[in-house]
C-alpha cells in the first residue's frame, strides 16, 4: 500500500484536481479535509504554503497541485497520463500552465465581479479562454477522441475539468450560459463526467451553488 496522505478540501478545485490524479492511478490515499477557514494547528509544516493540496509520501512532502500530479506521475507510472514523445509533454505543460495563469482567472474574475462594466469585461474574458480552448486545444490536439490529447485522459483533462463541475456556479450567480456555444468543450466535460475516478468524488451543482456565494459579491443598488 502506498502511504499517501492528501490534505485537501472538498470545495477547493485545485485539490480536486489532485484527488482525481490518485484515483486514475489507482493509487490507495487517505484524504484528510481541511478547513480553510479555520486551518488546523501545524498545518504549514505540512503545507508552507497553507494551501491545499499537500501530500506526504512516506516523510516527504509535496505542494502545489501541478507539482503533485507531475510527482504522482513519475512515481506511480501506470497508466501515464502524460503523453509518450517530448513535444506532447511540452504541449501538456503548456496546457496546464493556460489553465493556471490564463483560465481560471477569468473563471475567478467573473464569478467575483459585480453587475457592471467589471462584469461585461470579465464575462468576454472568459468567453475568449472558452474560445482558445475550443480551436487551439481540443480542435487541435483530441482529433476524434473524447479527451485532450485523444484516446487517452491526461493530467491536462484532471487539471481542467474541476471548474467545468462547478461551472453551474457561473450559470447562478453570472447568468453565463455560453459554454454552449463551443460543442466540442461540451463534448469533452461530458466524457471526462463519466470517468469512474470522476464519479466518485462527484458532487451535485447545488453544493458548489451554496458554498461559492460568498465568492460571488452583488452589486450595490
């Protein structure tokens, strides 16, 4: 048995990321939820960072969920969910970087943004994420397979699909439905919904509806 510990929090995206790349491994975990509210005494001896994820491996520790799922990959080899050649690796990495540097800030501007002009801009924000993901990724690079890079899930797919299962967040409280207009993310959220590891863990629209209102402000009459 593998002793891996995850220190994570059910709401938090970026853990879910994390749980769903020790489940595609089949690997055995305890997962030990964190309030991020009221975070535990020592936790940042586990976590600097007093974030979630963390794992500890055995007596080592490692943080940051992009940085853990690379871990988990090399550790755990089978099945690989990076691509075989260099430059698909690279192209995965870059994809994973989209979504932490370019993405999921336009996700996070427009749920926290106020009617207004602030809002108008963030929602063409994300609209423009949608859209580069839509023709330069999947148009690209998952040809006639379900996942990102084809046949075969990825820590690209793990990395991005949390925020597609809290999507109805954006729906609520933003009135954004425009992720029907790019059938082929549709498609790919549908598929990735139906994975086993995906299902497991899965939590129902109304609990991310309920949880994230405090991150989505109303505007001042």
């Amino acid at each position: 048995m593998a002793d891996i510990k995850i220190y994570s929090a059910t709401v938090c995206p970026y853990a879910h990321r994390s749980r769903l790349t020790l489940l595609e491994k089949g690997v055995e975990f305890q997962s030990i939820e964190i309030d991020l509210q009221n975070k535990p005494e020592g936790f940042t001896d586990i976590s600097p960072y007093g974030k979630v994820p963390a794992i500890k491996h055995g007596d080592k520790r490692v943080w940051e969920s992009a940085i853990i799922n690379e871990y988990l990959d090399e550790v755990f080899p089978e099945p690989p969910l990076l691509p075989p050649n260099a430059i698909d690796r690279a192209q995965a990495r870059i994809w994973i970087d989209f979504a932490n540097t370019w993405f999921v800030p336009a996700y996070s501007n427009l749920l926290r943004s106020p009617e207004g002009q602030e809002q108008k801009a963030a929602e063409q924000e994300l609209y423009d994420r949608l859209q580069f993901i839509e023709n330069e990724g999947l148009a690209k690079l998952s040809k006639d397979g379900p996942y990102w890079f084809g046949e075969n899930i990825s820590l690209v797919d793990l990395t991005f699909y949390p925020w597609f299962e809290r999507w109805p967040t954006i729906e609520y409280y933003r009135g954004f439905y425009r992720l029907a207009e790019f059938p082929r993310l549709q498609q790919w959220r549908d598929a990735v919904s139906q994975r086993k590891s995906v299902g497991s863990i899965a939590n129902p629209k109304e609990f991310y509806i309920d949880r994230y209102a405090r991150f989505a402000p109303v505007a001042a009459k």
